[in-house]
C-alpha cells in the first residue's frame, strides 16, 4: 500500500462563494509522486506535467489534481461526495501501485483543451441536429464527454474533412477520443 491514509478540508470556490458546488482541499499521509506517471498511463485525458509532478484529470464527472503531497477534488457537491471521491482515489492509487510492474509508465503531458478550440473545428451551423442550441454548447459538452464527437452530424459529411480530421486528431491527442 503506497497511501495510507488523509486529512481532507471542505471550502466553497474563492471566486463564487454561493457556487451549488464546493472544493477538497486533500492532504495526503505518503509522498506518492513515483506513482503518477503509472496514474497517467492508466487515466484516458489526464493532463500530467513531469516536472511539477502534477496530474489532472476528471472522473465520473469530478476533477482532480493530484501533488505529491496533496490532491484538489473539483466539481463536488458537499463533504460526503468529496470523501467518496477521495477513497476511489485512494483505492486508485494503490491499487495502481500494486501492479507498477506490469505498468508503462507515461511521461506524456496530455493536451488542455477548451471549448473554443472545439468550437473553431466544428462546421458552425448551430442545426441543433446534436441536440444543443448552438455548435459552442455542443464544443462545451464534447470538452465535458457529456456528448460523443459523432452527434454533429455535419461535422461527418463531405463539405467538413478537414475539420473533422483535426478535430478527431485534437481530440485523439488530448485522450477524449
């Protein structure tokens, strides 16, 4: 077992105090930066940065940046889903640990994507064939893997190749596809 155990705080997010959501502030019992480029290798769009031993990525809609020594837990609603969110960490963590030996372990960064950079790639039509009122709602959805790439219908005809191309390759790099 590489983690043992943590000593978790619950705040509300400086820049919204009446946000419906609050943030995990994590300190962790055990030093566990060897461990996070096998973590990286096994989580599908982690963002990791090597040199700060730092890795971010979400999970069944939570988002969590992972230190050596600490751990942040984003988009939570309350205390209770923070200490959930956190021993499926935990049990994430060593059981990762567990079997490092039969890991490659990735030094790969990951790519940051944001909606406009989603939005730039799609045809711009706002058909709302996706479901969404516009195509940015559908590039925020798609950033979130709330909605799958091929709902965008035009997107997949023959006027939008080389959009399509990028996008896939885009979303490909940063582990979403």
């Amino acid at each position: 077992m590489l983690l043992n155990d943590y000593h978790m705080e619950i705040s509300l997010p400086a820049c919204s105090p009446s946000a419906q959501t609050v943030i995990a502030t994590v300190k962790l019992s055990d030093d566990i930066g060897a461990i996070l480029p096998y973590l990286n290798s096994q989580v599908k769009g982690a963002n990791f940065d090597p040199e700060g031993s730092i890795l971010r990525f979400s999970h069944e809609g939570r988002a969590f940046t992972i230190h050596r020594d600490h751990v942040g837990i984003f988009k939570i609603a309350n205390a209770g889903e923070a200490r959930d969110a956190m021993d499926w960490l935990k049990a994430f963590v060593n059981e990762t640990y567990e079997r490092r030996t039969a890991i490659e372990p990735s030094y790969r960064r990951g790519v940051e994507l944001n909606p406009l950079q989603i939005y730039k790639l799609l045809p711009g039509t706002n058909c709302k064939e996706c479901g969404e009122a516009t195509c940015f709602a559908f590039a925020a959805r798609l950033l979130k893997e709330e909605i799958d790439v091929s709902a965008c219908a035009p997107l997949f005809e023959d006027g939008y190749p080389e959009k399509r191309e990028k996008l896939v390759t885009l979303l490909r790099e940063a582990g979403r596809l």
